[in-house]
C-alpha cells in the first residue's frame, strides 16, 4: 500500500538527493591522458522523513484523516568498471505509518467507537516498500556519445513491480548542445486489497441503517497495471552564464488502474455505518486506460560567483481530463568555499479528473468515480530551505571513504484541499580513495 499513500512531492525530494554525481580527474596511460568518466567509487547515503495531515482521505470515500509518516533509508553506490562504464547500485527501503490505510480494515483494532477521522490500531496500519534500481553507462572514447541501461524491482504487501529501460544521449557543438531520448517499461501487479466491508463473509451485527446493507460491488477480474513512456531531451549552452533545456515525455497506462481499497459513497444509495463509520458503496472505478503528455522547460542563469538562479517550468495533459502547471525556482548562495544555502520555492496548480467526486456526489449509474482528492483541483505551495557542506579535499574519512558533500533540506507543501506535509532529508556522498 505504501506507494498509494506517499505523496508525490516526496518522491521529487528522492530523486533530488539522488542526482549528486561525481566526475572523475585524468588517468594517465602509455601515451596520453585519459579522462575517466568516474575516476573512483563513490557511495550515497539519504534518509528522509515525510509527515503529512489532511481530512480528505480516498480510503475513506473523499472525508477522513489523511495522517501519514514515513521513513526512507536509501544506499547509491556508483563504481567504474572503466574508464568507460559505470555501474550504478540504488538500494531503498520506506516504512510508514497511516492513519488513512489502516481504515481499509478501521475493526482490526480495539477502538471505542469507529470513525474516519480516527486511525484504527490494527496491522493495516503499516507497511515496508523495498527496491533496487540497477543501471549501466557507457561513454564513448571520445565522450560525446552515452549509452544507459536501467532495471527496476520493487514489492510491498500488495504490489510487485518490475520495470526496464534505457537511454541514449549525443553530444554535439563542442558538448554545448546535448539530445537525450530515453524508454522504460514498468509491469506491475495488484495484490488487491478491498475495504473490509466488501470482503467475502463479511456479517457485523452492527451496522446500521434503512433496509439490509448490501452493495452492488464486484471484485477487479484483471490485477495487473503496466506502464510505458518515452522521454526527450534538449539542453544547450546559450551563453557563459546561461544555459536552458527543454523536455517531453509520452506515458501509456493500461491495466488496473484503480486503487482496490479506495472506497466511493453514493448520492443515491442509503447510508449504513458501524458507529460513524459510513461502509462503501463501492471502490473506485476508473477507466483501464491513461494517457499522459508533460513538458516543459529549465533555465539557469550564473549571476555571481556566489548566486545561481534555477527555474523550471511545466505543463501536464492527459486523457482523464487533467490539466496542470508546475513552476519552481531554487537560489543557491555560496556561503564560503565549504557551504551553500538552497532556499527554493514551487508551485502547482491543476484541474480536476472527469472522474472526481465529492463524498456522495457521484451516483451509481456512472461508469467511473473516484473521490481521491489527489484528482480533484487544487492549487499547492512549496517552500524549502536547504544547506550542503562540501569537503574540498574529503579530509573527513569513514574507513577508506573520504566525506565529499553533505545536504541537510527542508521543504513545507500546502495544498488548497487541506493537505500539508513537511519532510526533511539528510545526504550524504563519500568517495573512495
């Protein structure tokens, strides 16, 4: 379940700390001097921890708590194989704590009185997500030329995902100009968890309501949800301080791409509750099939020596009715030689899915609903703070590893719909001697 819960914006903050890389000095051969593309091993250590609140859970239909931590320990480690090939190693594991996922069963625990604004005490409460992301690149002799390929593995109690791809970047005009297009594929599968309610045997003498509870709901007959997108890339140099690229990618969705535990309410169905909590009507249904096209652009100007300003722009479509704008700015302000400040700014806004429903505004003759206030519209602020210390000449050892960075980063998210969240995170980078 972890991966239906933990917000987008912390994944970005992920990949971010993920994305220090080191380039090697000369080697010297019989001849000549050979750039290396790494010249040594170097290793990564993140932690994050992600909380956020909110009071429009999906689990319980667009109304309840939407409480959740979440812990991520993750490992990089990037080796040279030789002067051309890297091997790169990402290994991660992510707990978290809901209040929102341990609704999909709110009887499992020992509440007084149950309710979606409370989290049940139950073992639907948490869950471990667990990956590795292998990859290898090749650069050309001449280092204009750069050949990726990647893998991808990850489970957790009710998804298994498996995925692969690569890419292909050129550079041109003296290495001014570089063009990437890349591919992956990721085929997942469903271990479908429903609410306890719509489970099979499922008698509670508790309910109440006007008539016999008795929902018109039926089991997901396929559980698999596979994904494939291309990606391109355009960067240039347009002058000493100024450099800029563009990108678009292409996304095909087919499968099971509803989430299993989400309930949906009705408009035109009676109500009928354990205590206060209201039992589905059904799950979400949405369509078994999803397009999507973002672009966009990045520009960063070399004011100073001390300041650098980094923009982002971009737009997002897709086929479920979805519009969105993303746009962020980030000023890092070298301190000294050994410390930068990165106050950073973003902000998103979108439009609603065909598909979104308030609690109890959709009705049952509808072939697609969902109340995941994730596809409703919304506007969201981002304000971070962040500070990275740099060991020039990583005097700071662990074993045979010298310390090369350190970065320390705070970010608060705001959403219009009442969900906020704040999540810190702590990198590291060392490299072997």
């Amino acid at each position: 379940m972890l991966q239906q819960f933990k917000s987008p914006i912390k994944i970005s903050f992920v990949i971010a700390f993920l994305c220090i890389v080191g380039f090697g000095n000369a080697q010297q051969n019989n001849t000549s001097y050979k750039k290396r593309v790494l010249e040594t091993s170097e290793i990564d250590f993140l932690f994050s921890y992600y909380s956020q609140d909110g009071q429009n859970a999906a689990v319980t239909g667009g109304e309840g708590t939407e409480e959740l931590t979440d812990a991520t320990s993750t490992i990089v480690l990037r080796m040279p194989m030789n002067a051309n090939d890297v091997l790169t190693v990402d290994v991660g594991l992510s707990a978290y704590t809901s209040a929102s996922s341990s609704n999909v069963n709110p009887l499992d625990g020992n509440n007084l009185n149950t309710t979606p604004f409370d989290a049940s005490s139950g073992e639907s409460r948490k869950d471990l997500l667990a990956y590795i992301n292998p990859s290898y690149q090749h650069s050309s002799e001449d280092r204009n030329s750069i050949w990726t390929a990647n893998a991808y593995f990850s489970t957790e109690y009710d998804y298994f995902s498996i995925g692969f791809g690569g890419s292909y970047s050129r550079l041109f005009n003296e290495k001014n100009t570089e063009v990437t297009i890349s591919g992956n594929v990721f085929l997942d599968k469903w271990n479908a968890i429903y609410p306890i309610e719509l489970r099979d045997g499922f008698f509670d003498n508790r309910i109440v309501g006007n008539g016999t509870y008795n929902p018109v709901f039926a089991v997901f007959e396929k559980e698999n949800r596979n994904s494939y997108s291309v990606s391109l890339n355009f960067s240039q140099i347009l002058a000493k301080k100024l450099q800029g690229s563009l990108f678009m990618d292409v996304v095909s969705q087919n499968g099971l791409l509803s989430t299993p535990f989400q309930r949906v309410y009705f408009g035109d169905a009676e109500d009928f509750f354990i205590d206060d909590f209201q039992l589905a009507d059904d799950v979400e249904q949405l369509p078994d099939t999803r397009f999507k096209i973002p672009f966009g652009g990045r520009l960063n100007y070399y004011v100073t020596d001390m300041i650098v300003l980094r923009t982002y722009y971009r737009f997002y479509w897709d086929d479920w009715g979805i519009t969105s704008h993303t746009a962020s700015i980030e000023a890092p302000v070298k301190i000294t030689d050994k410390f930068t400040l990165y106050p950073t700014y973003r902000y998103y806004t979108q439009s609603a899915a065909d598909y979104f429903y308030a609690k109890e505004d959709a009705q049952s003759t509808f072939d697609f609903y969902t109340s995941d206030y994730d596809l409703s519209e919304y506007d969201a602020h981002q304000y971070g703070l962040g500070i990275q210390y740099k060991d020039i000449f990583t005097n700071t050892k662990i074993l045979t590893f010298g310390l090369k960075t350190i970065d320390l980063r705070f970010s608060k998210y705001d959403r219009s719909n009442g969900l906020n969240a704040s999540i810190v995170t702590l990198g590291t980078t060392f490299i072997g001697n």
